[in-house]
C-alpha cells in the first residue's frame, strides 16, 4: 500500500542565537521564508508520486539557487577567495551504488544535480564505454565539471556564486584571524561562540520519504568559511554528512503460534550540517545509523547521542566547542516517515511537514517550530 509521504529541510546551523540573528530581524524572516516556500515546493512532488530523489534534489536546487544560503550562489569564499562546491546524494534502496559526492566544484551551477547524474548513471555502466561515471562513488574537480558539461548539467562563470554578503563575510573572517593571532591565541567576542555574530557554518539538506517508503538524502555546500583551498568536508563524503540505508529486523520468537510476528523493516536517512571535520572525524551519519541498526535505537535517541547537546560532537571538540569545533545538527527520516532533528549548537534553519500535512518552521535550538 502506498504511504504517506514525509519531507524535512534544513538550510544551515551554527551559532544562531537571539542577538546573533534576532527574531524581528529582515534576514531572519527571509530564512524562514525560504526554507517554508522550498518545503510548499517540494512537498505537492511527492503527493503526486514522484521519487524521494526528485523530491530532495528539488528542494536542494531551490536551496542552492537562493542567495541566502551556503550553497550554489551564495556560497562561502576559501581563504584565497574562492567558491569551492560540494554535494551528495543517496537512497535507501533501488540503486547500485545508493550514494555519491561530488566536490571542489567551481563552474557546475547546481552540484545536487550533478550528484544525481553520477548516482543514476552509475546503474547503467557495465564498462568504461558506457559514457558514465563507471560506477565510481566520488568524483572531484576539473574532471567531474567535464563530465557535468557532457551530461547537460548547466555551467556558469566562477562569478556567478559571489554575493557581496559573502565576500563581506569573508573578509571579516580573514581579519578576524589576524587578531587572533596578534593576542597569541586568546579569543574575543568576536572570534565565535553562542553569542558571536552569526555565520553560516553548514550546508544545505533535504530527507524526503515518497509513497514506495523509499528515502533520500540530498546535501550541497560551499563548505566552511575561509577553509583551505582544497579542503572536502563531510557534505561529499560517504558516512560522514550524509546517510541512507534500511535493513530487515528478523522476528522474534512468537508467543501465541496463531498470531506469529513477522520480520520488518527498519530506515534511516540523515542529513549533517556545521563543523564538517568533526562529522568527518566521528563518521556522524554512519556513527547515528549504526546505533539504531546495531544498539536498536529509535533515529531520534541515536541523533542526540552524537549530534545532540552533551553528544558524542560535542564531548569530542571538549573546551573549545564553545568557539565553534564540534558543532552542529542533523536532520533525519525513519521507515515510518518520522521527522527527527538533533543539535548541539545555537540553532539550525530546518522545516518540515507534519502529521497534518502543514509546514512547520525553526531556527534556534530551544524554538518550537511553527
């Protein structure tokens, strides 16, 4: 029988707090606005019966088209004054290979797609003359903008991604290290923290559920703030910002013979988004996915040990979580379509559909979502 279909985005976490982005602020009612017209956008996809990819891919394209978030344009700069882009894909059932990531990308106007070419395309190659990505998992750089172009995927100018917010951003995080280290390594008010000014630490994300009970993780960045030129984060990276699998749970030994237990099937998707070498550091996905497959876990017990306040991130990054390492959330869909969110650090732009059927909206850990 076909099931409900489930939907949760998320647009970026990392020190957001009331003074950082105050509620009556104009870029705090653009986000909000943003994350619920991409989730009335997507949602009437999977009503309709299309696939869990092309429902989160869709979401994930209209997250990197606006400016606003840190993915496609909008894009965080390198330390040298680059975009450097990156984004995966994955399912829980129904391709070879079930995920990839593409990264370093400076050209390809919307990775998300790019990674969805790689996955689908990986299905139909039997040997290097299938034209296709030959069933590799990862692709990088000028050699993966090639394939993009012979794939049709749209190609732009490295100036498309600048925003001036951005290159503001950027310029104020390179002074910002300056100063740190003429005070020999001792912070100021201004150099992170819960009640720093905020900066996008994270990426963009979309979990999504279709009728079949299908699931799909899509993620696309720019990555961190002034990282080093070359740097791959988690969002690319297998069992690090994202995962998505699903298992069968045998039955149990029934007890009444005329009503035997039959065996299930358990699924997991999440989505990572803040400081990525401490995704990267902790496999957090896998790390969440492994706990409800191998600790029987519910997702939402497994995305507080590692992702939550006093997690496994946060326990990890020890003193100086407070200064930014460590932090982050995550974003996740179980077999059931249950929407589940975990976070350590101010808040997380997220949004998703209820049992109702209506969009619900938060930005700030402690917030309701409405």
């Amino acid at each position: 029988m076909p099931q409900r279909p489930s939907l949760i985005i998320h647009g970026g976490a990392g020190s957001i707090s009331h003074s950082s982005l105050p509620p009556s602020s104009p870029l705090y009612i653009a986000y909000r606005a943003s994350i619920r017209e991409a989730i009335h956008a997507t949602y009437p996809l999977l009503l309709a019966g299309h696939s869990a990819l092309t429902a989160a891919t869709h979401a994930v394209t209209l997250l990197e088209d606006d400016p606003l978030f840190n993915a496609g344009k909008g894009s965080v700069f390198t330390r040298d004054g680059r975009n450097e882009l990156e984004a995966s894909v994955m399912v829980s059932r129904g391709y070879r290979k079930r995920g990839v990531g593409v990264a370093m990308l400076t050209t390809v106007k919307n990775p998300i797609l790019l990674a969805r070419e790689l996955l689908v395309r990986g299905e139909e190659d039997g040997d290097a003359s299938a034209g296709g990505g030959q069933g590799h998992n990862f692709l990088s750089g000028a050699e993966a903008e090639k394939l993009a172009m012979e794939w049709g995927c749209e190609v732009v100018s490295p100036g498309y991604f600048w925003t001036e917010r951005r290159w503001e951003e950027h310029l104020r995080g390179l002074e910002k290290e300056k100063r740190y280290s003429a005070s020999d390594g001792v912070p100021d008010e201004d150099l992170g923290g819960e009640t720093a000014e905020y900066l996008s630490q994270g990426t963009v994300g979309c979990v999504a559920m279709d009728i079949h009970g299908t699931l799909c993780v899509a993620t696309s960045t720019g990555g961190l703030t002034n990282k080093l030129p070359g740097r791959i984060g988690d969002t690319p990276t297998l069992a690090a910002g994202f995962w998505a699998e699903e298992w069968r749970v045998p039955a149990p030994s029934p007890r009444n013979v005329d009503h035997p237990t039959q065996p299930c099937t358990r699924a997991v998707a999440l989505s990572g988004t803040g400081n990525g070498d401490y995704f990267l550091r902790l496999a957090v996905a896998h790390n969440i996915a492994a706990r409800c497959r191998f600790g029987g876990l519910s997702l939402k017990e497994a995305a507080e040990a590692v992702a939550g306040r006093g997690g496994e991130m946060q326990r990890a990054a020890g003193e100086r979580w407070g200064l930014g390492d460590g932090s982050g959330g995550v974003i996740g869909l179980d077999e059931k379509g249950n929407v589940v969110m975990a976070m350590n650090c101010g808040g997380m732009f997220r949004g998703y559909i209820d049992k109702e059927g209506k969009a619900r909206v938060g930005v700030y850990w402690d917030e309701e979502e409405t």
